[in-house]
C-alpha cells in the first residue's frame, strides 16, 4: 500500500511565522501535490513536482512555496502566515505512468492566529 | 476553466438502499476518472477508478463511465451507515501525460439513514 505521511495532523502558529508542513512518501512516485482544502471551495491545488528539484504552480501558489530536494520528501512552505491561509493542507504522490491515481496523505488542519 | 461538476448534497438514502452519486466534467480529452471517499475530518481515500466507457464492478461499488455524455457515476449498492461521508469525482486533465494532475468536483455528501 501507498504510504504517504505528513508530518502534523494539527499545527497552530501566529500570524507572520515562516510555516513548514512536510510529506514524505514511500512508494517512490515521481509526482508529488499540495491541497488546500476549505468548506464549499474543494480541493485547489497549490504546488505540484514531477521530480526531485521540478516544481511548477498550481491555481492558488501565492504566498506559498515549495521544495523537493529528495524524491520521498516534498515541503510546502508558508513564507509569511496569514490568517486567510488557516484551512486543512493535504499532500498527495502519483506514479508517473499515465492515469495514474493520487493517493493522500492524512492531512494537516493548520490554523492562524 | 476545466470543471468537473458534482450535486453537494447531502443525498439522503436509507439504509440497504442504492445510493446514485453523478458526476459531469467539462474536458472531452480526459481519459481517466476517480472516486474518493472522505470522512468528516479525514482525508480523500481512492475507491473506484474507471478509464473505459460501461459498467466497472468492485463489491458493493459500481462506477459508470459514458465519455460521449461526459458523465461519470458512482452506485453504491446495499448502502451502509458507514457509507455516510462526502464522495469526490476527480477526473484527469488533458489527454493525462505523466503528471497525472487531477480536476477534483467539491463532493456529494452521502448520508445513510439507518
């Protein structure tokens, strides 16, 4: 089975922190995601990386950024915190072959004093 | 704007009843096409894919593609109380490629009365 494993299920932090969530995953896939996900908004994608040190931006990257210096690990990172960014993080990986699924992780619900 | 577009719900159904969940999106190229499964407060958990127009059987599960009417279905037969949860269609973009980025609906949710 897929392992994807992010690195807190709840995290609070103040707003101008510089925030790290992390995703490690086990299957060695190639792609990797960052979700946000808010109550009637769904699912928006934020980053993704289709290799190690390959990032490209999703539908809502502002005030985000990413790294993948590994291909197990992949960050998402919260420059300045604000309290609009308060909402539950997921992180997904896929395989690389065409029609692939995603498998998640069990998220991170980060809120923004 | 690529869409996939889901009811919210909730749908109601009692129990040992067929739940009908539908899904219609807007990209014609799409070739593959998922449903998730996720509780309150949990994340999404794949439960169905389906690449081929027709019928795709897996227990209680059936996912019903028709790419002519860009329409994707989830049957859940017997429903079950634990079966009560949001349902997310997600859909492939553009013709796939290696990425495998995924247009997600904004979920149906289920709720199964005893």
């Amino acid at each position: 089975d897929v392992k994807v494993t992010q690195s807190s299920r709840y995290l609070v932090k103040r707003t101008g922190e510089k925030v790290f969530l992390e995703c490690v995953q086990d299957m060695d896939h190639e792609n990797m995601f960052w979700y946000r996900q808010d109550p009637g908004l769904g699912l928006r994608l934020i980053y993704f990386s289709y290799d190690v040190k390959m990032k490209e931006k999703g539908d809502i990257p502002e005030g985000y950024s990413v790294s993948r210096e590994k291909k197990e690990r992949f960050s998402l990172i919260l420059e300045s915190a604000s309290t609009n960014q308060t909402s539950m993080y997921l992180c997904a990986s896929s395989d690389s072959y065409s029609n692939q699924p995603q498998h998640f992780g069990d998220g991170t619900r980060l809120s923004i004093l | 704007q690529k869409e996939v577009e889901q009811n919210s719900g909730p749908l109601s159904v009692p129990e040992g009843a067929i739940a009908s969940l539908n899904c219609t999106y807007s990209d014609r190229v799409s070739q593959s096409f998922f449903w998730y499964r996720q509780y309150s407060g949990k994340s999404p958990e794949l439960i169905m894919s389906i690449y081929s127009n027709g019928d795709k059987e897996d227990g209680r599960f059936t996912a019903q593609l028709n790419k002519a009417s860009q329409y994707v279905s989830l049957l859940i037969r017997d429903s079950q109380p634990s079966d009560s949860a949001t349902y997310l269609c997600a859909v492939n973009e553009g013709y796939g490629g290696a990425t495998n980025k995924l247009i997600f609906g904004t979920g149906t949710l289920l709720a199964v009365q005893p």
